[in-house]
C-alpha cells in the first residue's frame, strides 16, 4: 500500500475490507491475462462476500485460462466519502487496480434497492454511467442476478444482462469478448454477437414504445436480436460447479461459512414468491456430491459451520441422509450444521432435532399469511395444525424462542386476516404453555412483518401494492391485538423501502432517470436504513415526469403489455394468469412432485419433463 | 501439547487485520493445515489460543507472539512450514517451541518508523528527551493523563524526505506505551501520517523475549 492510501485506510473503519490479500484469492500474472473482469457486488464486502454466487462465479471466471475476475465492493460511507476527497478510484481487491483498468465490468444483481450503487460504483470507478457513453469495446457494463428477469429500469446503464443461472453463459459471453478484442470488433458487433447467446440480453437491441397513458406499447427488437431473450439453467446441477477454495475473509461477515447448495428451484409454488417462478424447474445435487463438496469446502477453507441453501431445503429428497453423513463430520470436529427456515412438518422437526444438537438456536418459520384462507389464496401449503404441531415438538424439544414470518397486503387480504396473525401467535404460545419442557426459562415469540411486493413473473404480477398508509393502519390492528400478550414481540419492517422496491421491481425504462436522479442526490447503498431515504425518490419521480403510484399502488389489467415481457424465464404467461385465478378461487394447486402443473418450466430440459 | 508458543510476522496487507479478525483467522489457519487445537470446553467452545500483545491496526511487526494448545504431539520445528501455505497474504509463521515462560515476561519493544507531515528530527528528539512527557490516553474510568517518559526507553529520529525516520524502545505492558500515544503527547505537533514496525520484543532487562 502506498502512503496515500494507507494514511485513508488508517482513517476509516474496518479498513481489512478494502485490501484483498485473504487466503484463496486468485492472484494471476498480467503478462498471461488477456481479459480482465471485475466482478462487481454493489453493497458492502460484508454483505458481498456472504453470496453464494459471487463465489461460484469467481471461481468459474478465475478457472478460465487468460482470464482475470477480481473482486469489487462497494466502500462503506466514510470511505467512499475519503475516496472522493482524494479522487482516488475505487479499485479491485486482488491487484489494487482501479475500474478503469477491466476490460470487463460486471455486477451481481439480487434486490432492487441495490440500484442506485450500481452507478456509484461505476462513478467512483470513472467509468461513465449510460452505456451510450462508453462507445469502445472497453469498459464493457454486464449484469447478472436475480433481478434480470426485469432490469428494465436499469437498462440504459447495461451493455449486456444474462437472464437465469450464469456459469455456462458467463463463459460464453467472456470467450466471445476475447475473440472480438483480438480482432478487432467495434462493440455494437459484439453485442449483436452476443444476443445471439441464449440467456444474453443486450438492452440496446431493443426499442420501448409507450401509450398515452405510460403504459408499454410495444417491445421491438432490432439487428437480429431474439424476440424473447430465453434464461439459462445449468441442466446437470450435481455435476455443476462448486466453490471449494473460496476466499476466505480476514475480517468478519455477515455470513462467514459454508454455504452447500443442495438444489434450485423450488417445487411449491407460493405465488407471490419471485424466485420460487424463476428459478424452475428443481436440479438437485446427490447427498453424496454434497457430503463431498462439503468435506472438501470445510477443509479448504477452515470454516465451523455448514449451512444447507436453498428455496425450500426440506423438500431435499436426500436430507436424511445428507445431514446424518454431515453430521458425522462435523460432530467430532466441533463443526456446527445449519439449516435455514424450515417448512413446520415432522420430517423437518425430526431433522432439526438431530441437527441442533451441535447448536442450539432459535427456530423460524414462515406462514406469510394469518389464516387458512388466505394462505391458500398464496398456494402456502402450511395448516395451522402443523405449525402447532412443530412447536410443540419444538417445545417438547426444549427450544423456547420462535420466529413466525408474515407479510402484510396480500392479495385479497381483509382485516380479519391480520387478526389471524394474532390469534396464530396466541396459539403458538398456548402451545407452549402446555408442552414446554422446562417453563422456568420462559418464551419468546417473535412476529415480523414486511409489506408484500408485488414481483414479476409471479402469478401476482399484476397486484397493486397496498398504500404505505394502508399498511400503517394494520400495522397498528396487529400491534393492538399483540399487545395483550407479554411473550410475543412485534417486529415490522416499515413499508418506506417496499415503496421504492415495488417500484424498482415493476419498473419500465423510464425509470432509470429516476435511479440517477436519486444517486445524484446522493443516494447509495439503500438498502442500509443507515442510507435509504424516502424523500429522495418521492423528490426524483416527479422530477422525471413519473408517477411512484403507477408502478406500485397501480393493479395492472391481464391484457397490458408488461415491461418484462420480453424476458422468458421459462414460466408461462398462461400458467400465471391461471395461477392467479386460482388464487381468487382459494384454489390449492399441488407441488411439482405430487402433480405437474405445467408451469412450462420442463421446456428448459432435454426430455422435457421435471424430476425434481 | 500444552504452553506451545508461535512467533509470526504481520506485515503488507496483514497490517489492517484487527486484533479479534486475527484470532479468528488463526483458528482457521491451524484448522486447514489440520494441526488440531486444543479447544474450550463447554457449550460454545473457543480454540485455546491468545495473543500476547495486542496489535493497531495499520502497525506491521516481525514479532508477534501466539500461545496456544494442540491436542496432538506435533514436531514444533516443522509447525512454521506446515502452516505457512494456509495463511492469508502478510502473515508469516517463523517459530514454534515450547513456551520457555509467561507472556507477561514480554517488556520492552523496539519499533521504526516513518512520521511525515509534522516537524523535523531535532524537534522530535528535544521533545522525547523531556524528563516528563505527560500524555492523555482512554483508561477504564474515563480519560486519563500518565507521564510516558519513564517508558521511552530510547527514542532515536532522522531527517528524510518529508518528515523524520525514528527508531524507537518503548515500554509493552504495564504500562504500555504505543507509538500512537507518542503522537498524542506530541500535540499539534504532531505528524499527519506515521507507520511503524514492532521489530523485538524483549523482557524487563532487555534480554530477547521468547
Ligand atoms: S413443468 Fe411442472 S413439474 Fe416442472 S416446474 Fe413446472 S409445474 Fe413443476
């Protein structure tokens, strides 16, 4: 580190999550390396460093010869604030080279709220933000993630998105670049290239046309780009790739572990969930894949815990097997095993019984919805007979701390819904009373609440949001009905964010002017309550001649042409305007395992039919 | 093997690890190198590993010393070379034995360094020679002044490009004294940047601390 930097560095808090130099990092000579690419996660090395696929892709990148993929995170605001001052430009953790010096500029997109530090980073990068701007085949913008399934309001700042699970066609995409570098290309050559890739998006290729009323008129593509740009799945998910030399941190994490990815997809289809649509169908790694991943991570990396991901990991067909054969790993080695919310059946209460003998914390989980009814009408195939019956089990078990997740506005969802939430939470705890296995240590019963968003390609795609007024009003009915029981709390996420996420999540291209705007008031890293301000965007819509209600609060008709609708991720149109029927009727409509629903998700095998 | 003794070095990007971040990654150096630690009973158990003198954050040093516990016999003179390839970039291991006595014995240590941005050599060695040079660091009950003098066993300063080289023996523990409290007793006078390197450790009459 040169003095410049190291007297900033001396300045600022946890200064270790600026330097790189962690055990696994992949160092290479330049003189081999012909592609630089810098792998860019717009929040914190915290936050970044705790993403599974971050790794994977920094794992699959590095493993391609003459290629480079170093890591960059955006600074925490007393160093970003230093970085300016000095006019210093951010720079990759491996070789301490600014942005400028990447070939390739790529960022990892999970939530909406990660926008506006996009175009930060790019700014402390000095890179230029609209893609326009950067004429040459340098300083290429990409973007993968979550989000991509609608990154239309992130549009005018990307060179090239890829839709669904990035290993095969990050390659691809890198590989075409190289060619197009060696001989020469201009880049709207190698952007019509590349939309040939299946799962690449070039926004660029295509022109938005709007209605009088700012809806979606048309979605047209132009120089051969497809109509539809089709998602990518890694087919053969027990032979995919899996980080076993990750980094690992010096400084602390968020999640500082080994994270075992037991399968994708999920096969429930809880409709307002947006993953749980785009990720289909289900891949599953065998146990014995995993048991090995996970041996070999644990003794490459030095980590003591082992976490189980995935959308849903009680549905593994395996977990009996896969913990019993981790657990006796780990036992012996003070390894502690853990698995995320689990779904409240006895299969899961029985694993966690065995699991949490390494550790004992609380349990979590997550009924969305108050009463039966409305949990049907969100296809959460949960009774309120097996969640009394997991906690007591629980109980029995000698747990004394449950977490229940809800969310509030759900479709259809009327007050009497809400008071369900109470009434469950009562239930729980009168369980409690009458199974607790040791009353003196007391209980605790934890409700949180968040503010439902309505997300694209999801049978709710359509929904209006609920007003933040609204959501304040039974906020306060649940907090009423509560109050009178001593061992529940109340948690609730306030509905401020989801305002601007529901927004961002819907969002056309238009809003992009937004999302500058509201950077160039200073905006970035929202998603820290530290950061995010309400009046920031409720400031920049109208000042870009937009209304924040028309793409939150606003129920969309099923015939309006959405601005997604030329991203397929393999879902049916048709299979989520019946899902959303059904919801309506208080339908159920079973798991992929127990009948197919021709969702359409199969199309992306090779024989066409799901085994998950 | 009980009352086991490492000295490593810490230096490059290894300076901005912090004292708790390191222990956390000195567990996970000695668990991937699988030489197994001894650990804590109980229900949340904690390698038996200490730290025997804290260091800042942004200071390097080429004489750090780890007591800790193995739960097997392990060749000591081989340890270094088995752990060497599992650390982060910066640390270094360069000795392990048995811990010859406490680590409270460790007194004195020699540091250099660079302070820029402040005043010249003369200036730092007329202020350091001072019979009493009373400093304010942060004690358990608020903020209290101590007379450092005692503790600057030698203080040593040349002229460079911008600022002052020093060469410094300062008291490690009971009291302690860093050079980041020498900074403060200096005031206004105080330079803008300055980097130092603990270079020996030595016992209260100056023989080598092991
Ligand atoms: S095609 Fe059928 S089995 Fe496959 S994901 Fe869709 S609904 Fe489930």
């Amino acid at each position: 580190m040169n003095e410049k930097i190291d007297a900033l560095l001396r300045q600022v808090q946890r200064p270790a999550r600026y330097v790189g130099g962690e055990y696994n990092q992949v160092v290479k000579d330049k003189a081999d390396v012909d592609v630089r690419f810098a792998f860019c996660f717009p929040d914190t090395y915290e936050i970044g460093m705790s993403n599974l696929g971050m790794k994977i892709l920094y794992g699959v990148l590095n493993d391609m010869p003459g290629v480079w993929c170093e890591r960059v995170f955006a600074p925490w605001g007393d160093m970003a604030d230093r970085l300016r001052q000095e006019h210093i430009p951010l720079w990759a953790l491996e070789s301490g080279d600014p942005l400028e010096d990447f070939d390739i500029i790529a960022f990892s997109l999970g939530y909406e709220m990660a926008y506006t530090t996009v175009l930060d980073m790019l700014d402390m990068g000095h890179i230029p933000l609209r893609a326009k701007d950067r004429p040459g085949l340098e300083h290429l913008v990409m973007a993968g993630g979550g989000c991509i399934c609608n990154i239309e309001p992130m549009a005018d700042f990307f060179d090239l998105c890829f839709l669904g699970e990035g290993e095969d066609v990050d390659r691809e995409a890198v590989e075409l670049y190289r060619r197009a570098k060696a001989e020469g290309w201009t880049k709207e050559r190698y952007l019509r290239e590349a939309a040939r890739i299946e799962g690449v998006y070039v926004p660029s290729l295509y022109d938005i046309s709007y209605n009088a009323g700012g809806t979606v008129a048309a979605i047209t593509p132009k120089d051969g780009a497809p109509a539809k740009v089709r998602k990518r799945i890694v087919e053969d998910f027990d032979g995919c790739y899996y980080p076993t030399r990750p980094v690992v941190p010096s400084t602390e994490i968020v999640h500082d572990r080994v994270s075992l990815e037991v399968f994708r997809g999920c096969i429930r289809g809880c409709r307002f969930c947006q993953a749980g649509h785009t990720n289909r169908p289900v891949r599953s790694r065998s146990p014995e894949t995993l048991l090995r991943l996970g041996k070999e991570t644990l003794e490459n990396a030095g980590y003591q815990e082992l976490n189980l991901s995935s959308l849903s990991t009680s549905d593994y067909r395996g977990l009996s097997e896969l913990c019993d054969g981790l657990l006796d790993y780990c036992r012996p080695r003070g390894i502690s095993l853990s698995l995320p919310s689990l779904r409240a059946d006895n299969f899961s209460m029985d694993i966690m019984q065995r699991v949490q003998q390494v550790r004992k914390s609380g349990l979590t989980f997550a009924p969305e919805a108050g009463t039966q009814r409305l949990r049907d009408v969100i296809n959460k195939n949960v009774t309120e007979e097996d969640l009394l019956n997991s906690c007591r089990i629980a109980f029995e078990g000698g747990w004394n701390n449950v977490k229940l997740y809800f969310m509030l506005g759900l479709p259809t969802e009327t007050d009497e819904d809400v008071l369900g939430i109470a009434e469950l939470a009562k239930k729980v705890f009168w369980t409690w009373k009458q199974h607790a296995a040791n009353k003196s240590r007391g209980v605790r019963i934890t409700v949180s609440t968040s503010e439902f968003i309505p997300k694209p390609h999801t049978p709710f795609q359509w929904e209006a949001q609920i007003s933040r007024e609204e959501y304040l009003r039974r906020v306060d009915l649940l907090t009423d009905a509560l109050s009178r029981t001593k061992s529940v709390t109340y948690n609730w996420h306030d509905a401020e964010m989801s305002l601007v996420e529901a927004a961002l999540a819907r969002g056309d291209r238009r809003v992009g002017a937004v999302i500058e705007d509201v950077w160039r008031r200073g905006g970035r890293l929202e998603s820290w309550s530290e950061y995010f301000r309400l009046d920031r965007w409720l400031e920049a819509f109208p000042a870009c001649g937009l209304d924040i209600d028309f793409y939150g609060t606003r129920e969309r008709p099923v015939d309006e042409l959405l601005p997604w609708e030329h991203m397929d991720c393999a879902v049916s149109r048709r299979h989520l305007e019946r899902e959303r029927e059904r919801a309506y009727e208080g339908v159920l409509t079973p798991d992929c395992r127990a009948g197919c629903a021709g969702c359409g998700a199969a199309s992306l095998l090779k024989e066409g039919v799901c085994r998950g | 093997m009980d009352k086991l003794r490492l000295r490593f070095s810490k230096t490059g990007r290894a300076v901005y690890i912090s004292h708790l971040d390191l222990m956390r990654t000195m567990q996970r150096v000695f668990s991937r190198a699988g030489v197994p630690l001894k650990y804590s009973e109980g229900f949340n158990p904690h390698a038996k590993i200490s730290l025997i003198l804290p260091l800042s954050v942004g200071t390097a040093s080429l004489c750090e010393y780890m007591d800790f516990a193995l739960t097997e016999d392990r060749d000591l003179a081989a340890l270094p070379a088995a752990l060497n390839p599992y650390m982060p970039e910066g640390i270094e291991a360069l000795e392990a034995y048995e811990a010859p006595g406490k680590g409270a014995e460790l007194r004195w240590l020699r540091l250099a360094g660079v302070m820029k941005g402040g005043r010249d050599a003369a200036f730092y060695r007329d202020f350091f020679a001072r019979s009493s040079i009373p400093a304010e660091h942060r004690a358990k009950r608020g903020m209290r002044t101590d007379d450092i003098a005692p503790s600057i066993k030698m203080a040593r300063f040349t002229d460079i490009d911008g600022g002052a080289e020093a060469e410094l023996i300062l008291h490690a523990q009971e009291p302690t004294v860093s050079p980041e409290l020498m900074m403060t007793a200096l005031g206004e006078d105080a330079p803008a940047y300055f980097r130092f390197t603990r270079l020996e450790a030595y016992r209260e009459d100056m023989t080598p601390f092991r």
